[in-house]
C-alpha cells in the first residue's frame, strides 16, 4: 500500500515516546516575527539570584490550614502532633516528618490570592502566570516558553537539551500549553515520569532512533512532493525540520541516557510514582548542566479532597498526599544542596528555585462530609533556593482571609506576582511588553489589568522573599 503524507507525520503516542517535543507552536497559526520587545514604564530591577526553575504543582488544592498555614479545629484527627518548628512555623510531624525539620530551608507565602475556582482555569494560570483569557488562549506562551525565550542568548554550543521540561502536565486539566506566540523551539518538553525513565533508560533508544531515521530520511524528501503535497503541510515544514534534528542532538548527547538512570533506594526515597519520579527527572535535568534551565512537575490532582480528607482507609487521603509529598520534596532539596553548583562556592540548591503551589486553596473550615471545598481567597505557597531567603513566614490569615498581606502591596499577591519574583531570581525583567502579537493586543509580561480577572492587581515581586 502506498504511504501517505499523514502516515509519516508524527502521532501522538510518537511524540510522548521520543518525550513530548512540540513539533509547532501549539496554538498559534502565523507567528510573528522578531518580537516588538520593550520595557513598559521603568525597567525592574531583578535579583538575578538563580540561574534554575522547579515548579512543584500540587494540583487539585493542598489544604493551607491543615498543612502549611495549620489552623486548628476541632474536626481535625488528634494524631497530627503540631509542633513549632525552629523557624516558627507549627507543622504536623505526622503529615511532614522531615519538612518539620528543615523549615529554616524553606520560606511560606500564605495569603495568596485565587482569581478563580475551576480547576482548569486554576491550573491555566498556575502554567501561564496569568488568569485566562479565551480570546487571547491561543497565543498565551506557558511561563517556561517564555522564560526559554528569554534565556535563548545564554544558551552554548553544548547546550543540547531544551530550556523547559514538564513532568506529566499533559495529564492536567489544562494540559501542556506550549509557546503560544512564540515559535515552536520555546515549547516545553512534557515527559511521562511513570514511562520515560524505561523508554530512555532501559535500552529502548535504539527503537526511538529508527522511529527518527525513518522520518528524517522521509522529510529529506519533501523537497520533491508536487505542489498540492507541499500546501498541505504548509508552513510547519521547518517546524518539523526542526523538531527532528533537536531530537537528533539530544537522542546522540550522552548525557540524554544519564539523565533517567535512578536506583530503587533513590526510587525509595523519593517515591515511586508520577510525582517522585517527577522529582528525580527535574534533578536529573538541571543536574546535566545539558540547557535544561525549568522543569514544571505536575502532581497527578491528588489533592482535590471534597470528602474524607483524613480518611486512612481511603486509597488516597491527606496522610498518604502529604508524607508523600514531603519525602520527594526534602530529598529533592538534600539533593541539590549536595550537589556543585556553576559557580565557585555555591551549590545547585542556592542557584535553581523552587515553587511548590496548588491552583487555589481550600475552604477554612471543614464540611460535613469531613473534606474541603474550593477557596480563591487566600492559599499558600511554599519557596526555596535561588537566592530565597529561609525561614520566612509573609502574610497571615484568620477564618480562611488574609489579614496581613505581608509584602509592601494593598492587594494581595497572586500567581502573578509569584511570576514576576521567578523573573526577577532569573534575572529577566517582568515590566517588558511584546508589542506585535497575533491579535494586537500588548503582552505585559506581568499584567496589572488582567484580561479575564476581576481586579486590578499590582505587577510587583514578592521581594520580601528575598530579604
């Protein structure tokens, strides 16, 4: 039988096997191009304090006031054993043995601001850095398009593997959302953690290359389809030219293979599952010193408890969700503090941070039901590494609001100012504007008047992370 075109086009079970690169820009039909770049109003002023990105989404709404806001009530179970930790902060031993322990390490923002309570909308904001706006959707780049954007001039020869991973973010409600309006080469990478550290790392690499020299050898041909051939694929053609020759360099790097070898007691330590692995995937990467500069690991929506949140006999619940989370996370950050950093003297810890945030929060009290509901006005995230300064405590609630947004700021921060603080640890300034987008309408890399929210906002970072 005569193959078609279609037949040699990658499908999407291909794609995931040779690690989800983005063969296009995910939404956007014509790019524009170079991008009308300036600074709207005065430059900002970046810390320029790590040169990494490990963005830990505990999807589905961690519980502030049972977790790292603890609020006390009397529906909580009697066997958390609160304790203050040395940094101040009260946390259960039982649910985070080891984060109680090293509390100094990390610092709490907890009167983050939700604009929304939909899961998809959340988890679209959580990847954007801002709320979701459907006439703009289609060329809205994920945080970490952008930031391989920004960081494209500092890449070296030797620089092999793409700027932005994700773990598992195809399983999210929203998705994996690639580069919006950006060309096709700032795209994340999204890897299944449960799959790719066989696929990669157990001897299958051969069969991936045939898959690549079969395709390569059929695009090689392109030049001689008739006309009518060559309008089908249209402009994607260098698109695709492109994606297969990255797959190439990154498929023949050594460093590739190293990246998904892991042991059972790494496997132990960390947990054996999307998240776990997740973790040992983003060290790995960073680790490689390959161009990998942010990895996005998604969580799986564990944590959207409605109904027996304490529940031991439920399959999942919050004494499985949390020591779960808290051995990956410590020994994520054990890890890195171990391992050298890229300049004299500091370590891949004190150069890569590390966010670890839910959509929005849950509702202060519990219900009848024993679970918690959706809530938009204040949840917490928790910040390390990358010139983060431990320890801290910014914001306080009561009764499920804040009443101290704690930063200099009336309003309180949300996910955009978390962007904004990622930015500026980056060292990438979060006033600029991109002028020509597809639809016209300016892209503020940090808005102040978000399209599809219902409240001004400040574009500020949440400097009081940094001293």
């Amino acid at each position: 039988m005569k193959k078609r075109l279609m037949d040699f086009m990658p499908h999407r079970r291909d794609v995931l096997k040779l690690g989800g690169m983005a063969l296009a820009s995910t939404w956007v039909d014509q790019l524009v191009w170079p991008l009308k770049v300036k600074a709207a109003g005065n430059p900002a002023k970046v810390r320029n304090t790590a040169k990494n990105l490990i963005v830990i989404e505990l999807a589905g709404a961690i519980s502030p006031y049972d977790c790292w806001d603890y609020k006390e009530q009397w529906k909580q179970p009697k066997d958390l054993d609160v304790r203050k930790t040395p940094s101040g902060v009260y946390l259960s031993k039982t649910l985070f043995p080891q984060l109680s322990d090293i509390t100094d390490k990390v610092s709490f923002v907890r009167t983050v601001r939700g604009s929304e309570l939909v899961h998809f909308n959340g988890q679209y904001h959580t990847q954007t850095g801002r709320a979701l706006a459907p006439p703009l959707a289609r060329e809205t780049p994920a945080l970490g398009s952008l930031i391989a954007y920004e960081l494209e001039s500092k890449r070296r020869e030797s620089d092999t593997f793409p700027t932005y991973f994700s773990s598992t973010l195809g399983s999210g409600f929203a998705g994996s959302l690639g580069a919006g309006f950006l060309p096709a080469r700032f795209s994340g990478v999204d890897l299944s953690a449960l799959t790719v550290f066989d696929t990669f790392g157990g001897g299958t690499g051969d069969a991936a290359n045939k898959v690549l020299q079969e395709r390569w050898g059929f695009l090689g041909g392109l030049s001689e389809m008739v006309e009518g051939e060559r309008k089908s694929l249209g402009s994607k053609e260098t698109d695709y030219r492109a994606y297969y020759q990255d797959a190439f360099r990154v498929l023949n790097d050594p460093r590739w293979t190293k990246v998904f070898q892991t042991s059972d007691e790494e496997k132990k330590r960390y947990g054996d599952d999307e998240y776990g692995l997740g973790l040992i995937l983003a060290k790995n990467l960073i680790s490689a010193n390959a161009g990998t500069r942010v990895v996005h690991v998604y969580d799986g929506n564990r944590w959207d408890q409605h109904t027996q949140i304490f529940d031991r006999n439920a399959k999942v619940n919050h004494y499985v969700n949390c020591l779960r989370f808290d051995k990956g996370y410590v020994s994520l950050l054990k890890d890195l503090e171990k391992m050298p950093g890229n300049e004299p003297g500091k370590s891949l810890l004190d150069e890569t941070v590390i966010l670890a945030t839910s959509e929005f929060g849950r509702t202060p009290e519990i219900n009848p039901v024993m679970g918690r509901h959706h809530w938009r006005f204040a949840y917490t995230q928790m910040w390390a590494g990358g010139g983060i300064k431990g320890g801290r405590v910014i914001g306080s609630t009561k009764d499920g609001y804040a009443v101290d947004n704690g930063w200099q700021h009336k309003e309180q921060p949300q996910m955009d100012n978390a962007a904004a603080t990622i930015y500026s640890a980056l060292g990438i300034d979060w006033h600029k504007r991109i002028e020509n987008t597809p639809s016209g309408r300016a892209y503020d890399y940090v808005q102040t008047a978000p399209l599809g929210a219902n409240e001004f906002i400040s574009n500020d970072e949440i400097a009081e992370l940094f001293v």
